[in-house]
C-alpha cells in the first residue's frame, strides 16, 4: 500500500534545512515529471532559496562552502576523503595548502551536489609555516687564507 508523501514545507530554519536535505538525497535520480520527480525539484528549489539568503555565494569561496556543506549535511571528515581520494590531499585542501582539482570539483558536484560555479572559484592558499629543519646542503669548501 502506498503512503501518502508527506507535506513539503518551507525550509525556514536549520533544522528545515537539514530535513529537506536528507529528502533530496532520498529523491535523488528520481524520473523528471513523476511525483517523486516533481518533489525532489520543489525541494531543491526551496534548499536553494535558503541558503542563498543564509549564505550568499559571493561569500564563500571553495573552502568555505565545503565546510558549510560538511556542517549543513551531517558529512563528515572520512566522507570528504573517500571523495577527495585520501585522507593527506583533504587534509591539504581543507587547510588551504593545495587547490582543488577539476576531477575533485566534478565529484563534490555530482556526489555532493554542490554549486560547480561557486567550488571554481579562485582562493589564496595558506602560506607553509616556516619549519625549524636544517637544509641539507653541501658542506662549503674554505680557501685558505694567502
């Protein structure tokens, strides 16, 4: 027996925000034009207006808006790493010390489903601390004084 779908409602706050998630992903690949189809586009269109007014995109830049993403969602550290590939090149981006990848950008959109427009985006990278270890270097040769 068929169960009545449940009533869509405006996604006002974060708890909204994460249930109306949670249902797009269940929806997600839903045939256009049936009624799954039609819900996951409402949806999508309610998550949309939400977080452009919580988040404008000319706020964030890459990083930010996977971390935004991360929180937002419930993912977690281990789920950006199995996207990513390992857990040293998250690492790296999430600190800023590498920029993503175009294979990493098309993951986050299609798993993700996050904005390809707003993760393309340039950002700085964190300069490297500056670290305590000797170069190894040749020894110098000393002339001798004549």
């Amino acid at each position: 027996m068929n169960e009545a779908p449940k009533t869509i409602e405006p996604v006002r706050d974060e708890t909204g925000h994460r249930v109306a998630l949670a249902e797009i992903e269940r929806l997600w690949g839903a045939t256009p034009g049936t009624q799954e189809g039609d819900r996951l586009d409402v949806l999508m269109a309610l998550v949309d207006t939400y977080e452009r007014e919580q988040w404008p995109d000319e706020d964030l830049d890459p990083i930010d808006a996977i971390v935004a993403r991360m929180e937002n969602s419930g993912r977690t550290r281990k789920e950006f790493e199995a996207v990513i590939g390992s857990s040293g090149r998250a690492s790296e981006i999430l600190n800023r010390r590498r920029h993503l990848t175009l294979p990493m950008i098309w993951r986050l959109v299609r798993e993700w489903k996050m904005s390809a427009d707003v993760l393309v985006r340039p950002y700085a990278l964190s300069p490297h601390p500056k670290t305590n270890k000797r170069r190894l270097s040749r020894p110098r040769l000393h002339r001798a004084a004549s």
